[in-house]
C-alpha cells in the first residue's frame, strides 16, 4: 500500500555512516542557536492546508548515496512540483549552496532558490510546523530525528534553526519529537494523528500517549487528538498520517482504500482500523466525520517495481487556489481521484502532477511541500 521499512530510497542502509562519508558530511553536525522556550499559550492556533499561504517550502535532494542513479530523476520531479505550485503562490527551494544553480535552472525563474544546506526532498518532515499566535506566526521545531534514527540527516535535522531567522520566525522546541507529516488538521482545533509514528520509543522513548497528547494540545494549540494505530516498523516513517487520511472540510475526511481486489495486509488493514475509529469520532466542535472513500490506482498500471511505491492519492498538497495530486498513469483512477478532489475543493484547480520517481522512494508530493501560512508578498 505505501511501502516497506525500505522506502525512502533503502532507509540509507547506505547512508547511515558510510553515505554520509562519501559526501563529506559525517561528523559535521552545524551548530544551531537554541530554540526560544516554548511558553505553550492558549491562543495558538494550527492552521488547516486550504488556508492563505505565503509561501510554500521544498528541498533539494542533495546526496547520491541516498538516490544512486536515481538523483536526476527524483530533482526532474522536484522542479516539476516546485514549478506547478509556482503558479500560484511563492515557492522557496531549500539547497545546498553547491547545488543552488543547478537548482535554479531546474525549477525556473518562477521559483526562488536560497543557498540554505538540506539533504533531502522530505521538506514536509523536517520543515518546522507553523503555528499562528497573537497575530504572528511560530515554527514549532519537531527536532526531526530521521524518523525514528532510521537514516543520518547532518543538515536536514537544523533546518528549523536554519530556516527561520531568514523569515523573522520565531523557532520554539516541541516537547516531543515528530515531523510534519504526521499531523492532520481541520483548522478548527482537530488533529489527526497515527499513533505508531509518534508514541513509539525510536522518537519519544518512555513516554505515553496520554503524555504526547497533552504536549500535542499545549504545542500546537489543538483541542482534540483522534488517534490511529498506523502500522509500525515497516515503512521508514511508522505510517504517515498524511498517506491515509485527511480532512476535505471541517467534518469530512478523505481516507485512503486499497485498490478494488488488493489482498489484504498490514496497510489495507491500517485503513479498515482508521474507517472504524473515524466512523464513530466527533472532532473538536462535536461534529461526526464524514468519510469520503479516495482509490487507490492499479498496481499494474503505475510505475511501481516494489512496495516502496507510494500510491495513495492521500498525500495530495492543497495551496492557494489549487490542489495537486499525483498522477500515477491508471488513466481512470487518477480521473476518479481527480473528481473526488474538485467535488470537495470547489473553487481551485485540481492539478495532477507526475511524481513517479518520488513516489518510488517512499512520499509523495505532500511529503515534499510545507506551506507556511500568511498573505503572499507580490
């Protein structure tokens, strides 16, 4: 359904120490200021995706040993994504200065490159989490952590302390680690999480659901926690909520199913619980869910040599004035996909994008986008 422990391109079995060294970069940590403590106050607010967008956040996929012969084609679906959602609003492409022009050419005049050092495309992860508070905005820092210590991001894990000054951002600690693509919103005070990516020791060892939950609230300024059980251990990010459901709406949700006739196994599993948990949750304002049904396309159709393939349309990105989904070549799934998304999403263009290279090393194109709420500056 979305992959195995070795999505990601391998889990860097190569990376982890040996890729590292081939590039240069083991041992070489970059000092990061310490995060403003985080005073955790009532009025914070998470914003849900379909709100206004300043700009939108991507990186560059920096290193070979993590892509091999793959790297070309995985920065062509980079700039692809980078220059569709340039259509409509600020694009910033994180890459290393050594790689910023090659960048450039890539994605365009349309999108602004920024020499800032990143190590790969999971933008969405290790991007921090943007939160508004008395009429500003605060990065909440998830202190990405290779999601479980499963891969060594030397850079990746600083790009909180990195980033945000750029942008005057105040950055603030979690008290927990995570990243972004575990966290599903309505706006209005509702999270939707999957509780193997978060309440699991390889990022919060020791500590219970119940003690997550609260700092969940307190951090991200929500109300109510709907809990998942994702599925554990095997694909690299402990089962993504942002891969099995998402909210269309305050009150509906957009789940991801198996294609028509798929055997069952541990992810169609996943998705039978999720529909169970769903069918009967209120969210924050004590509205039931609406669940929407979104397909899967045929395995046999896509470009999917393995289980790594990502083939949800779950993990679609919304920005202003349009929404983008992956195309995955099934002609009448992507179209039934498509439909789905303009039925719940009137008034912005449903954008298909091809992402295949993306979508074989384990994400999608939500997975590589992280929007950062405001007005756009022209």
């Amino acid at each position: 359904m979305w992959g195995t422990a070795m999505s990601r391109r391998g889990v860097l079995g190569a990376m982890a120490g040996a890729g590292l060294a081939a590039t240069g970069l083991a041992g070489c940590s970059p000092s990061a200021p310490e995060p403003t403590p985080d005073p955790s106050p009532k009025g914070r607010r998470l914003g849900a995706e379909w709100d206004r967008h300043a700009r939108t956040f991507m990186s560059w996929p920096a290193l070979t040993s993590v892509w091999e012969e793959f790297l070309p084609d995985v920065r062509d679906d980079i700039a692809r994504v980078a220059r569709a959602v340039a259509e409509f609003e600020p694009v910033v492409m994180l890459a290393r200065p050594d790689q910023a022009a090659a960048a450039r050419r890539a994605c365009g005049s349309g999108v602004e490159v920024i020499d800032l050092p990143v190590d790969d495309l999971w933008a969405r992860d290790t991007v921090p989490v943007f939160v508004e508070e008395d009429g500003g905005v605060l990065g909440v820092d998830l202190g990405f952590n290779g999601w479980g210590n499963k891969q060594e991001h030397t850079y990746d894990g600083a790009v909180g302390a990195t980033l945000l000054p750029r942008y005057g951002v105040p950055r603030v600690r979690a008290p927990f680690t995570a990243e972004g693509g575990s966290f599903e919103t309505d706006g209005e005070g509702t999270l939707l999480v999957t509780e193997s990516s978060i309440v699991n020791d390889n990022r919060n060892p020791g500590r219970t659901r119940e003690q997550i939950e609260a700092d969940l609230k307190s951090a991200l300024g929500v109300r109510k926690v709907i809990w998942l059980a994702g599925v554990r251990g095997q694909d690299i990010t402990d089962a993504h909520v942002d891969s099995l459901v998402r909210f269309a709406a305050p009150g509906v949700v957009l789940l991801d199913t198996p294609f028509p006739g798929s055997p069952p196994d541990s992810w169609s599993r996943s998705a039978d619980q999720a529909r169970e948990v769903l069918s009967t949750a209120t969210d924050a304002a004590g509205r039931p869910l609406r669940i929407i049904d979104l397909p899967q396309p045929d395995p046999d159709e896509t470009a999917a040599e393995d289980d790594d393939f990502v083939s949800t349309y779950a993990n679609f990105f919304i920005a202003n004035g349009a929404v983008f989904l992956p195309a995955f070549g099934d002609g009448p799934a992507d179209d039934t996909a498509r439909g789905i998304l303009a039925d719940h999403f009137p008034g912005r263009e449903i954008v298909p994008v091809a992402i295949d290279t993306i979508a074989s090393g384990g994400g999608g194109i939500h997975c590589a986008t992280h929007d950062m709420p405001g007005t756009p500056v022209d």
